[in-house]
C-alpha cells in the first residue's frame, strides 16, 4: 500500500483538525473527495468504467466469456477478479509489493461478491451443467491517492452496470446434441442488475474519530481502518479491518452506523451519474481512453 512520511508536527495537525470535523482539505469527516465516473471506455470488453478519486485512478474492464458452470452451482455463471498494480501508481507497488496489495485487492471483492444476492448469478447460466457466462473482472490501479478500495467497488459497479452480454439461443438437433447461436444484433443483450451490488466504504481511526475516504496523508495517521460493504438499502454484507492498531467494540459500532449511512448516499450518486451518462447515449463525449 502506497504510504507518506509525515513529520510528528503534521501527524498532529491532522489528527488535531479531525477531532474538530475539520480535515485538511476542508471536509468533513463523513464527506467524500468528488469523484469523477465514466463507463464505456474501453472498446474490446463487455463493459469498463473509469473513476478517479483525486490523485485515486481506477480502470476495470469485464469480458463475458462462455464457460462451464461450477459442479457446486450448477445452474449459474460466475466472476473471477485479477488486479494488476501498475508500479507507475507508486513506487511502492513495483515487483512483491504490487503482487501482494493486487491479491488483496482480488480477496476482498471476492468476499464482497460473496454474497449471494450482490449479482444475479442465475441470469448468465446458459444451459445447467453445461454452458454459462463467466465475467472476467479486471481492474487497474493507474494511480494510487489513498482509498483505492472504495474507488476500486465504484468502478466495479460502474463496469458491470455498463456490461452487456450477448443474448444466446441453445438449439438442439434430432439426436440431442445442443448448439449454441449467439445474437448478432448488438442491442439483443442481456444487462446487469446492480441494485444490490454493494461498495466498499473505508473507515479510517484518527485520533479518537473516524473519517470516510482518506487521503494517503490521513492513512499516514490511522492505525487501524474497518472495510464495509454496503448495499444501495444500507445492508452490510462483508466487514474486514486492516491495519496494525485495534479498534474497541463501540469504535466499530460507530464505524458501522457511519458506514451503512454513507454507503447508501454514494450509491445514490453514483447511480445519478451511471443513469445521466446512459441517458446520453452515443451523443456523450468520450473522455477517457477513447477520447
């Protein structure tokens, strides 16, 4: 994880201003640095999104390939996560250290994605036992400015709210041998429900508050900081604390309240957002890596 050195005067600045709901950059502890989302920027996938989170930048790309159900669940598709840290983001994350915070990154969306009800797994089995969807889930961390999990489960939502998967057709012939014919038609495709996929809400321990999304200089001065994930409803689904401080049991429940609160207000605007760009449709002017 990309960290600074703070001088013990700038530790206490920090931690000094917090206590007081008044952070470096001017927010409040429960406020979000402004976040700028865009999907479809990435021309070879099923779905991609892009989101920088001030010095923060995110690039998932999702490819939909036919696969063969897992024998536990036999009657639904699948994701698989690879993260790739690009050692450019800083030059912390160049060889092991990049490997180490990417298998991190995987687990956790693995976990978060756990949950059952987080993507509708049913909708891409094909055929039971025998053919579904797989979407391959590749995020890049371009650039690291703290918080790199929440912007990454932004980006992942945003790629799979922009993901669209061709609509198939199983036929089967007089002898029972099954043949699979895929749409041509770009616009016959299956779309994502992402209302209950969950994103990751960082609660970084500051003196004896919490604060949402920080900077690397405020995770310079947390010990200890609670992962959740939160449904659009306000649902926890997964917690996971990181860090080497401990954090008491009223601290966590806090954390818990600030988190459920916080993660429904980011998820109504980042749907605000995911629903302006669709809106637009082929009209809105590329910014990313097609612009």
């Amino acid at each position: 994880m990309a960290s600074v050195v703070l001088s013990e005067a700038e530790k206490l600045y920090i931690v000094h201003g917090v206590q007081e709901d008044l952070r470096v950059d001017g927010r409040g502890c429960e406020d979000y640095r402004c976040a700028e989302v865009e999907t479809d920027v990435v021309s070879n996938t099923s779905g991609s999104a892009r989101v920088k989170l001030v010095d923060t930048d995110v690039l998932v790309g999702i490819k939909a390939e036919m696969g063969t159900p897992k024998l536990e669940k036999p009657d639904e598709g699948y994701l698989e996560f690879f993260v790739d840290c690009s050692s450019s983001a800083t030059p912390e994350l160049e060889g092991r250290g990049g490997e180490e915070l990417g298998t991190d990154i995987a687990n956790t969306l693995y976990r978060v994605f756990s949950c059952e009800n987080s993507v509708d797994l049913k909708s891409l089995c094909i055929n039971p036992r025998e053919h579904c969807w797989v979407l391959y889930v590749d995020v890049l961390l371009l650039e690291c400015g703290g918080n790199i999990f929440d912007a990454i489960s932004i980006a992942v939502k945003a790629a799979l709210f922009n993901t669209r998967i061709p609509k198939v057709r199983v036929l089967e012939d007089e002898e029972g041998t099954k043949e699979i014919e895929l749409s041509d038609d770009p616009y016959d495709c299956i779309r994502l429900n992402v209302e209950e996929v969950p994103c990751i809400v960082t609660l970084s321990k500051i003196g004896y508050r919490h604060v949402v999304d920080a900077t690397l200089q405020e995770e310079a001065c947390s010990l200890a900081s609670l992962l959740i994930s939160v449904t659009s409803k306000g649902a926890l689904t997964s917690m996971k604390k990181v860090g080497k401080g401990s954090l008491d049991p009223e601290s966590i429940f806090e954390m818990m309240e600030t988190g459920q609160r916080v993660g429904k207000s980011l998820h109504i605007a980042l749907q605000k957002i995911l629903d302006e760009e669709e809106s637009l449709g082929t009209s809105r002017p590329k910014v990313g890596f097609l612009g």
